[in-house]
C-alpha cells in the first residue's frame, strides 16, 4: 500500500476526541465512530450517565447512551493498519521501541526512557512529556491570543487596498479628463505632447494599480497563512495529548516566527497631482523655434586643415571623424584636426541650422570666430592638464578666443563654455532632461546672440550667448570629436 493510501485510511479509523488510533470502537446512529474510553469520558464529563441522552462531538446529533455499539471491522482495519504502521508512525522510539514519553531540550525531540539514559543524552536537560505539554499548550495559548489580534489588522489592511484602489480609478479618470481638456483647447500645436503626458499617465495607472494588486494578493497570501496557523495551534490545544508533543513544538515554532509584512501601499500624497504643463510656455517655445526657422540656411561643411581627421560626404552634408583616437591617450590628443567649418561665413543678419546628432556620444558645435589681437600661444583642440585638478577642462573652447559652442562628452555629460575675464574658462554643466537628437543654432549677427534649441524636445532652448563679441565673419563650427558615428547637418526641407 502507497503511503498516501496508508494516510487516508489511518485518518479514517483516528478517534475524532484523542486525535489516535480508535480503541475498541463504538458507533453512534449518525456513522462516527469513538474508542470506548472516549466516548465514555466524553458523556460523562458532560454530566449524561448510562441510559441518558446526549449530542456526537463530530456532528452534535443526539444519541441514547445505551445504542452504542462495537464495531469490530472498524476494530479490525485499525489492527491491520498498526501493522503496517513504522515505529515513527506509531510514535516508538527507531532505536529501542518503546513509546516517546520524555523531552530532550537540547535536541528539541522526543525520546524514549532507554534514549534518556544513554551517553548521546548524557548532561542533557530532559523532561517527562506531562510537563513539556501543560508548558507547550499555555504558549500556544498566548500565541492563538498574538494572531487572532492580527485579524483585525488584516482587515484593515486589505479595506484600505480597496480604498486606495478606488481612489486612485477616481483620480486617474479626473486627471485624465483634465488632461484632455488642456490639450483640445490648443490641438493643433500639442497632438504630439498630448500623446506623450497621456502614455505617461497610463503608465503610473497601470503600475499604481498593479502594485495595489500585488500588495492584496500578498495580503492574501498572509491572511492564509494565518488562518491555517490558528487553525493548527486550536487544533493542537483541544486535541493536545504527550503523543502529540513535537506537533505541538512544531507549530508553537512558526507560530513565533509570524510577522505580519504589511504591503507596501501607493499614497496619493506621494504623486496627488498630474499638472498640465506650462501651455502657455510651450507655445512660446514653439513660437520662438519656428520664428528663428525662418532663418534657416542650407550650410555645406569644409574641414580647415589640409591634413585632417575627418571624411566629408559628397554632398557636404555628413561629418565622420576617420581615426578612432583611444580615450587612454586624451591628454595627448591634438583635436584640431577634427576641426570642420561651414562653407558660409556671417558678418551680418540671422542664420538657422539644424544638426543631427542621434548617434553620437560626442560632439562640439556652435559659432566660430576669429578672435582680434589676442596674444597666447596656440592650443590644438582639447587640451586636458593632468597636472591640474579639471580634467574637462577645454582651454581652446572659450568665447575669448572665438568659440561659442556647446559639447557632449561620456555620453551624457553636456558641456558649455562661457565668458569669463580671467584666462581660465568657465564650463557649466547643462541639464537636458530629454537627449537631443537633433539641435538647431540660431546667430543673431547685429544682436550678437547664439542660441541652442533642443528640436527632440519641441525646441526648448538649451542655452544661449548673449553680447557675443564678433571681430570677424562667424562660421557654423562643428567637431565630432574621437567618436566615429556621423554628425549631419539637415537641409530646410527636412
């Protein structure tokens, strides 16, 4: 017989009150069946002497005392089970069988009389199993009072969820109706901001809500736990005998290892708003990118040294720097022949270009002017002093000596070189929360004004140079640096 077939048999012939093999069986009219000690305890604890009347402590249906009767094939299943039941089964001891009646505290076990004189037990703290179990049952007792006070927090808990949850439906719907409203009144110029702040909002729906989900099925989970764990200790205290004692420890263990893990819950006040942005504020971004693009020229690209690092396209249009300089040597890099001019040069009006950018991770570009009367000894590119403690420090890139540009660097770190009055130049660290993929340059000759729009982001403007101090033509200036993907200037039609 498969052990669990052996299982489900035993468990039909286990007496319902002392939870072991049923002893001399008696059956009431309702089918449940009692050893005869049991049964006969059990009425007259309850005050019912024989020929009296009382109730089944399985189903409570009433029976006359005197209709009990033997039921020997019970009494013989329960024979033939015992022998096929192992010591462990019939809780004897594997080594000597005899019957587990005293408790070692330093194993945490049960053992046998023979076990307890033995030397692996020798010096151990041992105890008969009376005491072990009066000891066991009253901490079970104050564990069924610890858990069942969680209940009610659990209830709490999972109110709470559905409130949340209900909430934030109500909130996200209000936001979204706001949303809407914001964007119908200006359409025309906000269809593609309108899409993007709605995928936003969907997204902090969906993984609010499905945190919300998580933190009830985790609730769930616990709150199951908990019931089968008060259900085992309430188990364990009515139907407690010493047979049952390391049942008994068993659960008592896990009972003290119970933490409610209270799920972690998405506060409203942590995101309450979803603001429309500033509408007013982006039109007047739009405004300005598309008043500066009338301006637009179509520069074509030359590089300014003979001997250069730089492959032009045929269309002079595309930059793409030759050799791949390694970032080892970057104090040792002459970046002058990554150098490349527009073919146009601006003494006077305004000019707009757009660069395309996507695929690099470093770049220059901006404005170049030939400075006037200005003494110091040249520089060739970037030049970064180890000796001094500004390793991105670019000295050619000031606006003293005729560059107004911005750059990337690392990949991310953007990088502009402003005025200053001493001969070190001032580098700010720009914040760009969208990556430009493509940036237009605006030169306001008469105003002199240099301007960066973010076109990725709607034209937002990136930085600006005001009172540029021109002392010759400017020209478009570009630098693609040591990376090797292209840099690409867009014709006025794109």
């Amino acid at each position: 017989m498969n052990f669990p077939a052996q299982m489900n048999i035993q468990m039909e012939v286990t007496c319902p009150i002392c939870l072991d093999l049923l002893t001399m069986p008696l059956s009431l009219d309702c089918g449940h069946s009692f050893c005869q000690a049991c049964i006969t305890a059990k009425g007259q604890d309850s005050g019912v002497h024989q020929g009296g009347e009382s109730n089944c402590p399985v189903c409570q249906c009433k029976y006359q005392f005197w209709n009990l009767r033997p039921n020997q094939p019970l009494a013989n299943i329960v024979k033939k089970v015992k022998e096929n039941m192992s010591p462990w089964q019939k809780k004897l001891c594997e080594h000597h069988g005899e019957k587990l009646l005293i408790f070692c505290k330093e194993d945490g076990k049960l053992i046998c009389q023979h076990c307890a004189q033995s030397l692996e037990h020798s010096g151990h703290q041992i105890f008969f199993m009376e005491k072990v179990a009066k000891n066991y049952q009253e901490k079970l007792q104050a564990a069924l009072k610890k858990l069942r006070k969680e209940q009610p927090k659990m209830e709490e808990l999972e109110a709470t969820i559905r409130e949340e949850k209900a909430s934030w439906k109500n909130h996200m719907q209000t936001e979204r109706q706001r949303i809407l409203k914001g964007f119908n009144d200006m359409r025309a110029t906000l269809d593609s901001e309108e899409k993007r702040v709605l995928q936003k909002l969907e997204e902090d729906e969906v993984n609010v809500l499905d945190n919300l989900v998580v933190a009830r099925d985790q609730l769930a989970q616990q709150k199951q736990c908990l019931r089968e764990l008060i259900s085992d200790i309430e188990h364990q205290i009515w139907g407690s005998s010493v047979d049952t004692v390391q049942d008994m420890i068993n659960v008592m263990k896990r009972s003290e290892r119970w933490t409610l893990k209270k799920p972690n819950i998405v506060s409203k006040k942590l995101k309450s708003t979803f603001r429309i942005p500033d509408l007013s504020g982006m039109l007047q971004v739009f405004k300005e990118l598309t008043e500066v693009q009338r301006y637009w020229v179509d520069v074509l690209l030359k590089p300014v040294n003979a001997i250069s690092n730089i492959a032009i396209s045929a269309d002079k249009r595309q930059m793409t720097t030759v050799h791949n300089f390694s970032l080892k040597n970057v104090f040792m890099c002459d970046f002058s022949a990554f150098d490349v001019l527009g073919y146009q040069h601006f003494s006077s009006g305004k000019y707009y270009w757009e660069v395309d950018v996507s695929e690099k991770i470093a770049w220059i570009l901006g404005v170049y002017s030939k400075a006037r009367n200005l003494k110091r000894k040249e520089s060739s590119g970037f030049v970064f002093d180890p000796n001094v403690n500004r390793p991105d420090v670019y000295s050619r890139y000031k606006p003293q000596f005729g560059y107004w540009v911005i750059g990337l660097q690392n990949e991310s770190e953007y990088k502009v070189f402003e005025e200053t009055s001493t001969s070190d130049p001032r580098i700010l660290t720009l914040f760009i929360p969208v990556p430009p993929c493509r940036i237009g340059v605006f030169l306001d000759y008469e105003a002199r004004v240099v301007s960066f729009f973010n076109v990725t982001n709607h034209g937002s403007l990136i930085y600006r140079f005001s009172n540029c101090q021109f002392s010759h033509a400017a020209y478009p200036y570009f630098n693609p640096w040591n990376c090797q993907r292209p840099i690409t200037l867009c014709p006025p039609s794109s």
